[in-house]
C-alpha cells in the first residue's frame, strides 16, 4: 500500500543493475517508477509521457548530453525537482551542477535508508519554491500594472525591482537601474534620497516625502513628485523598502491656480472697499457742500465744513497716491523718516478703508528713532499690513497699530542692534455671539501683497514675524533698523551700498538654502517665482541688483529674456546665472552662466558665490580706473 499518493519518480541512470536497486528500494517506500532511462534524449520522452513528480538524475549518463546539461533542460522546460546520483566528480562538474539548482545530492552506492526523506525534503522544497515564485509573479503584475512609481530596494539602498511607471518617471530602466544605489537612479534635490531612506530602514512606519521635492530625471530634467517609503521586515529586521512616487506637476499647477485665483480675489476686494471709500468721500464732500450752501452767512460753520471738506479731499488723493504708485518706481534716494508722522498723517484713510465696523487705534511710541528709508515704501508697508488685518476680521474688531524702539544683542564684541518695531494687532469680534474658539475659521485668508511686503522688509534689512496669540488676536511685527544718533532730516545722508541677488523660480529646498548662504555674507536676497512677482520686487531696489538666478525648469525662455533684460537694462554689470537641464540654449542671453541639472547645492551656492565676487572685483577695478583718470586730468596744468 503507497505511503506518499503514488508518487511518480524518474531514474536517469545508464548502470542497470544500479536503476534496478533503486528502483526496488522506491516500490518498498511506496513510490512509483514509471519509468527509468539512460540518456537524456530517453529522459525527455519519459517526461513527455509519464509525467512524474521528481527525477533522480545520474551525473555521468550515455550519449552527447551530460546529467548537468539535462537536469538545466529539466528544469527550465519542464520545471521539475531534480535529485543528482554521483559516485565521483570533478570540481568544474560540480560547479556546473550547482547552477541548475539541484534539490539534494546522492552519493553512490545509494544509502536506500535515506532515500525517501531525501526525496520528501527535494518535493516539499520544490512546492515551496513554486509556491514563492508564484507569488513573486503576482507582486510583480501587480506592482508592474499599478499607476504609481514603484521602486523596490534591499537593506542595503541597492534598486531590485522597478515598474514601467518608475521606468517613465525616472528615465531609467529597470535592467540600468539593478544593483544601483536608489540616490542614483532617484536623485531628488539637495540629495534627500539616501538620508529618507535610512530614516525609513532605520525606524518602523513610512514617511513621506518632503512636500515640493523635485526629482532629477536621467535626461536632466526636474520633476515635482510626491511619495512616501514603506519598510519590509523580516525576523525583526528591515529585509527592504518600498518607494512609491507620482509626478505631483498638475496637483502643484492646481494649487498655484487656486493661489493667484486667491490673490486675484483679494485684489479685487481691495479695489472695491477702496472704490466704496471713493463714494463715501464723494458723499461726505457732496453733503458737506450742500450743508455749506445753506449757511453760507455762518463763518464759523463755513470754517469748520471746510476743514471737514479739505480732510476728506486730502484722503481721497491718498487713495489715488495709493492705486497710482502701487506700479510705480519711484528711484529716489532714501531719506530719514519718523514713521509716527506717516502713520498718524494716515489714520483718517486707513479708518475710512476699515469702515465702520473695524476701529483703528493708534499707540505711537514716544521719541520714536528714525529710518533711512522711503516714505512711499514705508506707507505701502503700514497700508498693506492694516489691510491684511481688516480682511481677517469678517465680524469687525478693533486694529492696534504701535511703534517702538526695540534693541537686539549684536554679533560678538559689537552693539547692540536698535530698530524701530512697527506692530498690527487684529482683534477680531465673534460672529453672532459664538465664542472665539468657534469662529476662527470665519476669517478670511488674505495673501494681499504679501510679495510686495516681503519685498519692502527684505530691502530695508528688517524682519517680519506673524503670530496668532489665540483665536481671536493675530499680531504681525515688523523690525526696520533704526539710525538713533540722527535727530534731523538735514543731516547729510549716508550712502547705502550693498549686494542684492533676485532668484526666480527656484523651489523652495535650493532657493532657500542659497539664500541663507547668501545672506550670511551680506547680500539681500530677493525670492520670487515668476516675471511679475519680479517686477513688483525691482520697485523697492534703489541701489543694484548684481545677481539674477533664473531656474529654466519653471521660468520658460520668453520669460527669462525680459528677466534680464528688465534687470540688465538698468544695472548691465548684472551677473547672470541659469540653473538648466542638460542640452538647453542659452536663451539668448548674453554672458549667462549655466549650472547643468542635476546639481549639487553646495555647488550652486559656490557659482552664486563666484559671480558675486567677480562682480565686485569688476566694480573695484572700474572705480579705481576712474579714480585714475581723474587723478592724471586734475595734475594736466591749463
């Protein structure tokens, strides 16, 4: 009676007496033979017609073929478990028995003891290898078929699988990217991509991928992608991960459509409450005019009205001041301000622009320092952050402007630093009762200006922090350096000379690690992200722009042209540098720089860097010529 449900087992063995022995000792452990052969052509045919379950194959068997040849053909076309019969070998028939992946070895004269478990364990490994490679097969249809990136990698970082979505993401092939570590094949900027997945080897749950991360394709292009890494474990330990990516472009275009939307909203709230204070004044004038018809014989009446008349026309031409100038570049120097005399001078508008419902308090500092700065930049400045404040405050509130002067500990073995501290307080009323925790979210996002803004605090070399102190009080403070040993305007003012670099386009990772180096060596940087943006920013740049980083992969070649030639045109010794992908022109622009994707970051801070320095190597050589000449024209006698 069989003990294993009749399993079938070939012998390949060309010694008779041998494959009859073993063939007894099978009857007897309860498996059937269907069959024996000598050769390999023999061997095919008896697989073809008994189809048996495992094939004990003889090394050294008759004919051209060996049993290392005929058990590789076993296995890749008939995908069978094969058991080798050796008395002796060599090492190189060895190792060519080991490349076919035998399931066990027999040394002849077979032990028949040991030949049922060495069959068993050769079947029961077999069904756990297809078991596995089935598996295998699915994951990979599935991963393959799936829309996202998929990118698979050991515990070591090196690529093992990649699907067709990740083949068209990256650039590369799976067959290129095998064995390759993941940073080099998936190269995300600032060269995130090892430290990820190290955190992510190292720890226990995924972790996404930093928002706004750009991927370098291997044809050097740049790529918004979002993704995260899973980890694969196994006995405790990470066995591999898992990267999953997709081309996050539209939902990052989507968003900045839904910003500027934001923006153009804001705008247009703007332009209305100003066009409605445009009627209130044309109302307050024309009531004013008709109560001064009618008294005309009161001269004390008619003084007063005409105050209230003169108030109300001199707000209105602030109003036009305001809309007129907002393009406009005014180029003059800058000069000592006391901005208390602006902001009070102002309090009749910005009550007018905050109606009604919103009241405007004033808190000015006493013996306030002065700022060498501009009076329109600085009106601007107060105007736009007021607005803000109103546009948050749907329910009505009460805004509290206050000024001080504030100091700052200096870097070691200097001053301390003194500015003067202009704070907006937005204290906003409930909507119909409701406590101040459940009406946050009543308030509208405002971005009004915030470039602009921005702008003027980065030119003036001060800083600007928002907090919100609860649900109900939102404060912004905006430090500009003071000059506290001047007390009069008609004091000769000093010349302002410093380096200024304007970079546009530039994601958020490399744009703001260049401008921190930047900044540490003196030079203003100013951030913006498109021709327009960049042309609100030039408004408030008075002495030189020296250098212009313009990244291609988000600023087209129409744009980069008037770029330069906006920034060129007044300042022609600009340095200018382009962060292209590989293969790209020169856009037309004439002297240009070019950094070719992909990059590292300290490599373009050092071509940021180097451009600046040669900038101001060529303005040191240009004063010391005119210098020159002057001296040898001056010593020419009459």
């Amino acid at each position: 009676m069989s003990t294993h449900n009749e399993k079938k087992i070939l012998i390949v063995e060309d010694e008779q007496l041998i494959a009859h022995s073993i063939e007894r000792s099978l009857f007897k452990a309860g498996y059937s033979v269907p069959g024996m052969a000598a050769s390999a052509q023999e061997a095919f045919e008896q697989i073809e017609q008994t189809k048996p379950d495992l094939v004990l194959m003889d090394i050294h068997i008759q004919g051209p073929t060996d049993g290392v040849e005929t058990a590789r053909v076993i296995r890749e076309k008939y995908h069978l478990p094969v058991i080798y019969l050796t008395a002796h070998a060599d090492v190189d028939t060895l190792e060519r028995a080991k490349i076919t992946e035998p399931l066990g070895y027999l040394v002849k004269p077979v032990n028949h003891a040991n030949l049922p478990s060495s069959i068993e364990m050769a079947l029961y490994k077999h069904k756990i290898d297809r078991q596995l490679e089935e598996n295998r097969a699915l994951l990979s249809t599935i991963l393959g078929t799936i829309a996202e990136a998929v990118v698979v990698t050991n515990a070591t970082g090196h690529i093992q699988f990649m699907n067709a979505a990740a083949e068209a993401l990256t650039g590369w092939s799976q067959e290129e990217a095998l064995d390759k570590f993941f940073d080099e094949v998936v190269s995300l900027d600032g060269g995130i991509g090892s430290s990820l997945l190290a955190r992510a080897l190292a720890g226990t749950k995924p972790i996404l991928v930093p928002r706004d991360t750009t991927l370098q394709t291997k044809d050097g292009r740049s790529i918004f992608i979002d993704g995260q890494i899973a980890i694969s474990r196994a006995r405790g330990r990470a066995a591999g991960a898992m990267v999953t990516l997709h081309d996050a472009t539209v939902r990052r275009q989507e968003e900045q459509r839904v910003r500027q939307e934001q923006r153009m909203l804001s705008v247009g709230q703007m332009a209305n409450d100003i066009a409605n204070d445009f009627f209130g004044l044309f109302d307050l004038i024309a009531s004013f005019s008709e109560q001064l018809s009618d008294r005309e014989e009161d001269e004390e009446f008619v003084a007063d009205i005409a105050g209230y008349i003169n108030r109300a026309s001199r707000a209105g031409v602030t109003l036009a001041r305001q809309l007129v100038d907002l393009g406009s570049n005014q180029g003059a120097r800058p000069s000592m301000i006391n901005l208390n005399e602006i902001l009070a001078e102002r309090q009749p508008l910005y009550n007018h622009l905050c109606g009604s419902t919103i009241s405007v308090d004033m808190r000015l500092g006493e013996d306030l320092d002065l700022v060498l700065n501009h009076a329109l930049h600085l009106e601007k400045l107060a105007l736009n952050l007021i607005l803000s404040a109103k546009h948050s405050m749907p329910y009505g509130g009460n805004i509290v402007v206050s000024t001080s002067n504030v100091s700052a500990p200096g870097e070691k073995g200097t001053a301390d630093k003194q500015f003067v501290k202009l704070a907006v307080e937005a204290h906003r009323n409930p909507p119909n009762g409701l406590p101040p925790a459940q009406f946050a979210s009543h308030a509208q996002n405002s971005e009004l200006t915030l470039t602009v803004v921005n702008a003027i605090v980065a030119v003036s070399e001060g800083t600007i922090h928002t907090s919100d102190e609860s649900d109900a009080v939102s404060t912004t403070e905006v430090l500009l350096p003071s000059i506290a040993s001047v007390t009069s305007a008609g004091v000769e003012l000093p010349h302002i000379s410093r380096r200024t670099a304007v970079t546009v386009g530039l994601d958020s990772v490399p744009g703001q690690l260049l401008a921190n180096a930047l900044e540490t060596s003196g030079t203003v940087v100013l951030q913006t992200a498109n021709v327009q943006e960049t042309a609100m920013v030039l408004e408030f740049v008075e002495d030189r722009v020296d250098l212009l980083v313009i990244d291609s992969a988000n600023v087209g070649v129409p744009a980069q042209r008037r770029i330069h030639t906006s920034i060129s045109t007044r300042w022609p010794n600009v340095k200018t540098l382009i962060l292209a992908g590989s293969g790209e022109h020169n856009a037309g622009i004439v002297g240009a720089t070019f950094l070719t994707r992909p990059y590292e970051l300290n490599d373009l801070v050092a071509a940021a860097e180097g451009l600046l320095s040669a900038g101001e190597e060529h303005a040191t050589h240009s004063a010391a010529s005119a210098a020159s000449t002057e001296k040898r024209t001056t010593a020419v006698p009459r």
